[in-house]
C-alpha cells in the first residue's frame, strides 16, 4: 500500500479502495487516494504537460471529498473543482481539510441532489446549486423504488453531464437560502445562471431549478412570474440563511462522524514530488474513444 502512488493513476487502480458496502473503510482510504492523485496533478504541471490553470477536478460522492482532500498536497492551487452530490456520512462534523469547500481551487462548484440522504444540504463551495431542492428528484421513486436515495445522488453526475451539450441548459435562480427557496419566498424574476460545465466563476452563492423527470433532464430558461408584491408582506433579509450553517440533515441510518474514524496513511512527504514513470500501454489508447460515445 505504501507503494500505490508508483502505478499510473487512473480510477480502476482505486476502486479496490472504495469498495461498496465498506464505506467506512473507503473514508480511511480517502487521504491516500487523494496523495497519489496529487503527485500525478505535480508530475503534470511540473513536466509542462498540462498547465495549472488547465486543472479541473470533477468528483461525485466520496469523489468530490478525494477532490477536496487533493488540494491539500498540491503544489499549487487548482483552477477549479466540481464537487457532485459530495458524500455527507462521516464527513458532517469533520475539519475543511478533510471535506470540499470553496478553499480548495480559485473556484468551486456544487450539485447537490440528495440532502436528506447521501449528499450536503450546507453550502460547500464558491456557487451551489440545488436542482429540485436538492432533495426528492422527479422520476426516481419510479426509477429505483427500493432505494430512491441513490438514484437522487446518482442524478448530480447525470446533469453535469448533460450540461456540457445540452442545447437549452438547466437555468437556475439565485435564493439567499434553502429553507424561503422551499417556502416560495424567494424572487421569482430577474437573472438566471447555468449549471453545470459552462458556469460562470464569478457566481456565488445558492442556487435552485427544476428539471424533468428523465433525460433529457434539462428545462431551458424559467418563466418570469412577478412576486414582488407577495415578498413584500414578508419581513425578509434575503442576506440571512435561516438554515444555521451547522444543520445538517440525515433520514439513512446514523453513520459515526469522521473524527470517531482512525485514518490511517502511510506515506512519506516526499512521494509527493517523486516523479512518475511514465508507461505507454495499448489498452489506455481507447480511452479518448470512449468519451466520445
């Protein structure tokens, strides 16, 4: 185990780390992951094949937690991270270093779907955006009847995959916080963002949308419908989140939090700026085929 960062780093030489249903054993795992997938993003900059402004991480679930952790052993900041649905259990109570959030690239970007389940419902990043609330997604309890929280986390990877060709785009609206999004009390007129592949970095703060019950997930722009005067009988600070920025839910069965975990990483400070062996292999090669189908 000492040695895994001297083989390519690619996700099947992790997936025996994060077997399913061993969760806590993949959260333990998570440090190492992260180390070895730093000493790959260095040996790229380092060699000027790919430049640091080039870097973007994506990561879904434990993903988007490896991604967070990863910014703390490069060398330089990172562009850009987008955290999908990042995991909850084990990560709730735990510090900054070990969890997502927007200190970890010069710009982050969060799909949250599934807040009561496996995902966040605080804000994790520079711009969060909450497709259906980021709670019950439409078509999943036909989907996976038996375990509608999956399905809910799976949809995060699903939109941003479709928003990087989608022809009419998930627009969203800005909202000051969840809890008056749920309750109709946030704007209903003005500017609208995208999420997803083509979000503007200079975004910040909450956002929400609706999307369709299957792919094509996408809506398009929302219509306008002027509640002013309905917001006008309210009293509101739209500067003020009524969700304390501790609260976070949790429906699935109680998990222990990340600091009741031993975290275990046994690796020396300079792997991190050991340089790769680069191995050319004939099977990497349909690798660019694969993402064009």
């Amino acid at each position: 185990m000492d040695h895994l960062c001297d083989i390519p780093a690619t996700s099947r030489q992790f997936r025996p780390l994060v077997r399913y249903p061993c969760y806590i054993q993949a959260v333990q795992n998570l440090p190492l992951v992260s180390r070895c997938l730093a000493q790959l993003i260095n040996n790229l900059v380092d060699r000027a094949i790919v430049a640091n402004d080039q870097i973007h991480l994506i990561g879904f679930s434990l993903g988007g937690q490896v991604a967070g952790q990863t910014a703390n052993y490069v060398k330089r900041k990172m562009k850009r991270i987008t955290g999908l649905d990042p995991a909850k259990p084990l990560f709730i109570l735990g510090p900054d270093s070990r969890r997502l959030d927007k200190g970890d690239a010069d710009f982050v970007d969060v799909i949250h779907t599934d807040v009561f389940g496996r995902g966040y419902l605080r804000a994790a990043g520079h711009v969060d955006f909450y497709p259906n609330f980021g709670a019950k997604q439409p078509g999943c309890m036909e989907e996976n009847m038996q375990d509608p929280s999956s399905c809910n986390h799976e949809r995060a990877p699903r939109f941003y995959a479709e928003s990087i060709n989608t022809t009419v785009g998930f627009w969203a609206r800005q909202c000051s916080g969840w809890l008056l999004q749920l309750l109709t009390l946030c704007p209903t007129t003005g500017a609208q963002a995208l999420l997803g592949y083509h979000v503007s970095d200079e975004l910040r703060g909450s956002y929400f949308l609706q999307t369709a019950s299957k792919s094509p997930y996408a809506l398009g722009k929302m219509q306008d419908v002027d509640n002013r005067q309905t917001l006008a009988k309210f009293h509101l600070n739209f500067d003020h989140n009524e969700i304390d920025d501790d609260y976070e839910p949790q429906l699935l069965e109680a998990f222990l939090e990340l600091e009741a975990v031993k975290v275990v990483v046994k690796m020396d400070e300079s792997e991190l700026d050991k340089r790769l062996n680069w191995i050319y292999r004939e099977e990497d090669e349909p690798l660019s085929r694969n993402l064009i189908k």
